[in-house]
C-alpha cells in the first residue's frame, strides 16, 4: 500500500469515516473471533487496543467470523470514525493518519495481548472506498488446510498448522467426493445453523493435493461459510478419503441435510483464512446489498 498519498476522506452515514483495516493472526491463543465475556478473543484484543487508541468503545465488522483455534492471514474488517479522530490520529505530527493508526495499534495490541503479544497483526489501514462493507461487499473467501496422513510424515516444527491423521488417505478419492459439493447448494448438513440465518451457500473450491513434501494441501472457498461448515467438509471428506464411505456419500449427506454421529469436525488448528476477495471499488455497494437480501 502506498502512504505518500492519503486517501480522500468519504463521509458515510451519519458523517462517519469508513476505515478497512487488514490483519493476520495466530488463533491459538484465543476462543475464537467473536467477543465472549470473560474469554480472550481476537475481536475483543482488537477492540480493547482500538479503545485505548480512541478513547471510547468501539465496534469492528469483520469478513469472515473464525472458530477457536483458527488462524487469518487475510483477513478484513471495518469500523467507522469521525472525521476529527480519522484526522487527529497522527498527534500533530505530518503523518498520514493510516500510517499513524497502524503504528499505534501495535503498540495498544502489545500492552492488550501482553504474553501473547504478535498473535495479532495489523498491516494496512485505509479510508474504504464508498459502500464498502467488510461482510457484506466480499465476493468470496479462501481458506488452507494441510494434512500429515501417517506418522513418516509428523513433522513436530509444524504440528501446530498440520493435522496429524493416522491413516493414509487417497487423493483421488477426496477430489472425487469434493467435486459433488461444488455449487450454489443448501449446506445445513456441514455446519451448525444459527437461528434466522441461511445455510445456502456457493461453494466454489473444494480441492486436495499433495505436495512433493507428502503433505496434502486443501483448498476451500466460497461466497461465504456456515458455522463450523469448512471444518465439517474436510472432516466428512476425510471418510471418503480413507474408503470408509463412497465418494457419493458427500452428495448424498448435502441431499439429506441431516448431521449425525458421522458428523466429525477436523480440527480447527490447520485452518487458515487466506484470502477475502472483493469486487471493484464502484461494485461494493451493489454486491452488500445483494448479500444482505440473500442472507435474509
């Protein structure tokens, strides 16, 4: 991102600055994205540092909500400023004030995390165009998973990104099963409905390789993900991968909506969100408000 040229301030409703900012973390510290009382989270470490900057009490919207033990490396979130905390952010000095912004939330971040500081980076801060919503305006999101499956392949330095699965699985396999999920599909068999909310959802990528390390690199993306769906893909999957169950058993679950004891989530600490996608600047307004009315 380029700071020699701030960007034009766009009031938005209620005379507020729009402010994106993009942030990797390590979710192992943490239970999860969402504020719980009593519990360190990533949106209540980000907010307490945002509050110590701001001094007030402020909201973040993010893209993509993570469970615990899940980790960002593109992740995105909004929030909205008056125009007078936008522009006194630098303190008097000649300092863009995203650039100011960035550098005193590591600070805050720091003294709110304490041993657990550097969980949580912010790295570009910026007025957001005109309608952007961090929910709402992104196209899709993508996550990473990797799979260790047998012990010749544990590799200690990285079990805390890897799954250790004791069995060996078949790639071809896993694709095949993974290729009869893809589409715009109700997904209420691989995720956990919240009440009034839709588990209709598009998914776009759904895919298994293995690297020349062994390992097997897993790609999931779609529009947007269900509670715990990307978690319950891979864990159904792996059943297939193992020839436990047909590759059509995936399609056939989708069919039937039902979650049972073959339910199994993979473990959250492989997972990765990589990537939030959104349209160009003079879509984002058109694609939150087509999200908005098919999520409701």
């Amino acid at each position: 991102m380029n700071h020699q040229e701030p960007a034009a301030p766009i009031l938005g409703g209620g005379g507020f600055l729009r402010i994106r900012l993009d942030l990797s973390y390590d979710g192992g510290p943490f239970s999860g994205w969402a504020v719980q009382p009593g519990l360190l989270t990533i949106q209540g470490s980000l907010e307490a540092a945002l509050e110590l900057i701001l001094r007030r009490p402020l909201r973040v919207t993010v893209a993509g909500r993570t469970d615990a033990g899940v980790h960002a490396r593109g992740q995105v979130v909004h929030l909205d400023l008056r125009p007078e905390e936008w522009e006194t952010l630098a303190r008097g000095r000649e300092v863009d004030p995203a650039v100011a912004l960035l550098r005193r939330l590591r600070g805050a971040l720091s003294r709110v995390l304490g041993v657990n500081s550097g969980a949580i980076e912010v790295h570009e801060a910026a007025v957001a165009p005109e309608g952007f919503d961090a929910r709402f305006s992104a196209l899709w999101r993508r996550y990473s998973y990797r799979i260790a499956d047998g012990p010749e392949l544990w590799d200690p330095v990285l079990r805390h990104l890897t799954l250790w699965h004791k069995n060996h699985v078949e790639v071809e396999l896993l694709n095949e099963g993974a290729a009869t999920l893809l589409g715009l599909r109700d997904f209420r068999a691989f995720c956990k409905p919240r009440e009034g909310s839709t588990t209709l959802r598009d998914l776009q990528r759904f895919e298994f390789s293995r690297g020349s390390d062994g390992i097997i690199d897993v790609t999931v993306q779609a529009d947007a993900f269900c509670h715990n769906m990307v978690r319950a893909l891979i864990g159904s999957a792996l059943r297939v991968g193992e020839r436990l169950e047909e590759p059509q058993w995936l399609s056939e679950r989708l069919a039937a909506g039902v979650r049972d004891a073959k339910s199994v989530l993979a473990a959250p600490h492989p997972l990765i969100l990589e990537e939030v996608a959104y349209p160009s600047d003079g879509e984002l307004l058109a694609r939150a408000e087509l999200t908005r009315a098919l999520r409701e």
